[in-house]
C-alpha cells in the first residue's frame, strides 16, 4: 500500500470553490473583479502572496478545489495525453523521481508505472487526500506534504523531479526551481510543465478564464508565461535546459520544458 499522507501544515479549511452551487451565488460584481485580476497576472505581485499569511491563503484555496479538480479540463483535457506521452519518455526505469505539487495525483499514478520510485508532495492537505485515494495501490509511491519552495530531502537525492501546471500560480517559483537543482543528482533531470497563458490571443485567454473562474474563483498568486519565459525560469535556477516545446495549443497552449543539472 501507499505509504501514509504525512501533511505537517496547517488543519484543512474549506472555500467555497469546490461547489458550483456556493459559487453561482457569489454576484457577478465578484466574478468580475475575479476575472479582471486573472487577466491582469497581478497575483504574483502583490505583498500579500509573498508572507506567511499568503501563503495559508494559497492553501486553503487549492484545499478548496482539490474534489473537483480533476474535472478542470484545461489540466485534464486535451493537452493531457501528449504530456504524459512525452514525460514518460523521459523517465527511466531505474529513476528516483519527485513530482513538486502531485496536487491529485493526477500524473504520479502514470509514473509511479514507470519509474522505480516515486514521491509526490504537495503543500495542499485537500490535495494530497484526493491523491492518497489514488495512489493507495502503488507500493513504490509516497505521498508527503511539502512546499515547494522549502522541500524536506537531502542534496542530490532524486534522478528526475517534475513539476506539472504549478509554477505559473506560485509566489515564489524561482525559490522552488533552485530546490529542484539542489535535490537532483549531478546529471539529473527537471521537467517543467505549465499553462502558457502569454501565448494565446486576448480572445482565447478571456473564453478559458470564464470556463474556470465561476467553478474554481482565482488562484491567489499567478503569472503570465511564454515559452521563452518558463525555459529562462527552469534557467535561473542554475539548470540547463535542453529542450523547450509547447506540446499542446487547446484548450490552452502547455509548455514544456526538460533541464539537466550538469554538475
């Protein structure tokens, strides 16, 4: 069986998100304002994302979405299928592998098929539950409660860490990229997979937006990335990226990217 949720953060709080109901009766002055601030990426900018209490604030939100998450169809859509055809090709049999923010699970069950060892973290407690769930017949998977940006493993322990739909809604994602390069093995890789919303024309942007605000409401901390900016992020880490890509364009176009730690 999977190895225990271990989950050293604050108890679990539930927002409203996760229930289309709560969130139809928010009044459309609110669902404005959300969008407004979506569009605008300010999230990442503001003093509140950076602290202690911002970073509560994030985790309850993402404990809010955690039920219904798999069912957001710009993580679990069209572009899932041509991701994991290519993360699986880039992991070993033989890998250690750390999934950064596994949110549900969503890709750790594929790879703990893959790889030899798998652990997933997360800093969401309603995340790694839904994960717990899906992950409990794998016996070469634990799943553990971690930020991102503080992770709880020694130097050089892993072959491959991979981090999917997470760095585009982090305060603090070039913190979280040096811990990757610090946990990895001299020749290890990291694979960077996000949401390229700087890619994709105004018009597609505000349709995608309005299909995820009224289930989900804002992530509390987010940035607008293109393709060359999510590569030189992997970059100022300390990483050399080896390959850039976007490897799907519908819903929303998805980077990624594949960097090696050269010493």
């Amino acid at each position: 069986m999977c190895n225990a949720v271990r989950v050293p953060f604050f108890p679990r709080r539930h927002g409203c998100h996760a229930d289309p109901a709560r969130r139809g009766r928010h009044d459309r002055c609110t669902l404005a304002g959300d969008c407004v601030r979506f569009l605008a990426g300010d999230f990442a900018r503001t003093a509140a994302a950076q602290d202690v209490g911002g970073n509560e604030r994030a985790r309850r939100y993402w404990d809010s979405c955690a039920e219904a998450y798999d069912r957001n169809a710009l993580i679990a859509g069209p572009t899932y299928q041509p991701i994991l055809h290519r993360l699986l090709r880039d992991v070993g049999e033989e890998d250690f592998v750390l999934e950064v923010a596994a949110g549900t699970g969503l890709l750790t069950a594929p790879l703990a098929r893959r790889a030899k060892r798998v652990v997933g973290t997360d800093f969401s407690p309603g995340m790694l539950a839904v994960a717990q769930r899906r992950l409990a017949a794998y016996p070469n998977v634990e799943v553990l409660g971690a930020d991102a940006a503080d992770l709880p493993f020694p130097s050089r322990s892993y072959d491959v860490v991979v981090c999917s739909h997470a760095l585009h809604v982090m305060a603090s994602p070039e913190i979280a990229v040096r811990e990757f390069r610090r946990v990895l093995r001299t020749g290890g890789r990291v694979i960077a997979i996000t949401l390229l919303d700087g890619e994709m024309s105004p018009a597609s942007l505000v349709k995608n937006v309005l299909s995820f605000l009224p289930r989900f409401g804002c992530p509390p901390c987010r940035r607008t990335l293109q393709l060359e900016g999510l590569a030189e992020l992997v970059r100022s880490g300390g990483l050399e990226v080896e390959q850039a890509v976007i490897v799907a364009r519908e819903p929303i176009p998805t980077g990624y990217v594949r960097a090696r730690k050269a010493q």
